[in-house]
C-alpha cells in the first residue's frame, strides 16, 4: 500500500531521470523507453495474477523457436511487450524469446535502442504458482542515421547500456541496472508505481548456497562436479556445507542470489554443451547486473558480458553470482585446460 506519511516517494522514473540528469547529452528517451517497460511488468504482473481465474495458465497448443511448449501467458506477455516498446516510439529492433527472427520496427516508429527480452521468464512454473519473471537488455543502434541490422544485437554483452528483470511473487520487484548503478525497487498497485526500496544493491563477495538442477548432474564435465562436491561435501575443517536452492525460474533463482549471495549456475553439459540459457534475453542482462552489484558472471572460461553471440537465440554456460564463489569454479576450469 502507499505510505501516505511518506510524502517524498522515489518513483522508478524520477530514479531514472535525477541519474540520466548527470549526464549532459541526456535526451530523456531512455527513461521513456523504460516507461514502456514498467507498464509491460505492471500488465504482465496483473495478467499473473488473475492467470488462474481467467482460464490463462496452461499451454497455448503450439511451440516455439526453443522448441518449448509455449503457455498461453507466453504469448500475451510477448505481445503486451511489443506493442508496449514498439509503441514508445524509442525502440528501433525487438529480439523477444517467443519470436524466431528480430523484430524491426517501421520507419514513423523508430527509435536509437535496441531491446532484446524474455517475456516471461520460468513459465513452465505457471500453473504451480511459482515465481516468474521478466528479463531485459538494451542496446543504442550502432549508427543512429544508419539502417538498423542484426549487427545491432549481435554484440557483447559489455555493449549493453541498461538491463533488469521484474519478479512476479508475493510482490512485484523490478531491478534495474544502468551504466555501473543497480537499484531495486518494487510495485505499488495501489498507484501503480515502482517505489525505489533496494537502492545500491551489492551482492556479498562470497555465499553460502548454490543454485543448479542436479538433475543434469550425470551430465557435467568434470570441473562442475569437483566444484559441485567441493561445497556440498567439505573437506576444510569446521567448514559447512552449502545449502541448495534451485526454484527453476533464472529471476527468482537470482534475485535470490543477488540480495543473500552464492552462486546460480546452468552449466554446458555433454547433452547441452552450451547449456540452455539464452545469451542475449537470459545471460547478459542477468551478468550485467551481478556485476554492476561487484559479483561476477562467467562461461566457466571467460567473462560471460565479452562473449560475442552468433544468433539471437545463442546459448551458453553460464556461472554467476558472489565474485569469490565464481572464482573457485573458473580456477577449476583453468586448472584442468
Ligand atoms: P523460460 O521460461 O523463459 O523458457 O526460461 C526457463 C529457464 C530459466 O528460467 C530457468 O533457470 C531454467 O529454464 C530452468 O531450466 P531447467 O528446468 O532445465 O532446470
Ligand atoms: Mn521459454
Ligand atoms: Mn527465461
Ligand atoms: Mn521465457
């Protein structure tokens, strides 16, 4: 609810706005970008939520570019973004999870940035009501008088201006990274605003749990599961054993992560040797913040942000979270190259 003592709210977008100031080439057109943003989250948080009554959870009948079985949510999500973005008038291509090719939008439309999303992120978590989630990255156009491309999204993740995902649980969280800043903030329904709670969000140098579907551990190289054992069976004395917490949606596994410590992991395996998140809508925007928050984001061989990807839809391990937790699995890579 509002907090009507208070009478001087942060508002996501005032946030947005007191920090674009600083910079004097500022047009305002991020901040308007990102207004399309929130009411795409604040849409898809409602469309959640009355998911169960409105007959909106299960599948859609059809499958996509990931050869997923796409929910019905999947869609509307997706749609709700592209008419939210390409209607800011700010956006000049959309790379969504749920289309194969690059959206490019029309002439009177166009705008300097670049979106590459995830409408809906953990959506197999649906119909259990389980935690789900938005994930986004934003680019400018290489050359704003030039004709938009594919070169525009096919670049590392380091050329990323923004990024941020939005958690659709018991509350509406939305964090946002722009240039080096991280700041949390969470939805008020009742105004319809995003209120500034979690300003400065640093994650803890190293954790205590670890984030992985051991169900795939059959399938690891054998770095992961030395690095695995390591923490789940400890040979240092009077050292504890991490604890597991694995949700099965990226947000909420690092959200999670971001604000306790640890590490998350989806690691290549010999069934998936680049695993099975996505690098511009899932990998990027998610390394990006932890490490706008000084933790650490890797492929288990390099920096997971200077990886170059090839399609939209590139996949790649991936290895984030508190920097120290991160450096014990790259040494194990390292140690075994
Ligand atoms: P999406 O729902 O956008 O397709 O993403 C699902 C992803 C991610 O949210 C999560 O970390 C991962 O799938 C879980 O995969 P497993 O079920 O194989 O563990
Ligand atoms: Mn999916
Ligand atoms: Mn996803
Ligand atoms: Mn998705």
């Amino acid at each position: 609810m509002a907090d009507h003592t208070k009478t001087n709210l942060v508002t996501l977008t005032r946030h947005v706005l007191s920090d674009q100031k600083k910079h004097a080439d500022a047009t305002g057109d991020l901040t308007l970008l990102l207004t399309s943003i929130q009411l795409g989250c604040k849409f898809v948080a409602t469309s959640v939520r009355k998911a169960g009554l409105v007959h909106l959870t299960g599948l859609a009948g059809a499958t996509n570019v990931q050869g997923e079985d796409v929910k019905k949510l999947d869609i509307l999500s997706n749609e709700i973004f592209i008419n939210a973005l390409r209607s800011s008038g700010m956006s000049a291509i959309l790379v969504s999870e749920e289309d194969e090719e690059a959206i490019f939008i029309e002439e009177g439309l166009q705008g300097k940035y670049c979106v590459v999303f995830d409408p809906l992120d953990g959506s197999s978590n649906i119909d259990a009501g389980v935690n789900v989630g938005t994930i986004f990255g934003i680019y400018r156009v290489k050359d704003e008088g030039g004709r938009p491309s594919l070169a525009d999204v096919l670049r590392p993740g380091t050329e990323m201006i923004a990024a941020g995902y939005a958690q659709y649980g018991s509350s509406c969280n939305l964090v946002l990274t722009v240039d080096k800043t991280i700041h949390g903030y969470t939805l008020d329904s009742t105004i319809g605003e995003f209120i500034l709670t979690h300003p400065d969000i640093r994650i803890p140098d190293r954790g205590s749990i670890y984030s992985v579907n051991e169900g795939n551990s059959m399938y690891w190289d054998e770095p992961c599961k030395t690095y695995f054992n390591s923490i789940k069976f400890p040979t240092q004395p009077n050292t504890k054993p991490y604890s597991a917490r694995y949700i099965g949606s990226m947000v909420a596994d690092i959200h999670r992560t971001l604000l306790y410590g640890g590490i998350f992991a989806y690691p290549g395996d010999s069934k998936s040797p680049k695993g099975k998140l996505r690098v511009l809508y899932e990998c990027f925007p998610m390394a990006m913040i932890m490490e706008n928050a000084g933790g650490k984001a890797s492929t288990g061989h390099s920096r997971m942000l200077e990886y170059t990807p090839t399609h939209i839809h590139d996949r790649s391990p991936i290895f984030l979270g508190s920097k120290k937790d991160v450096e014990d699995i790259e040494a194990l890579y390292r140690a075994a190259a």
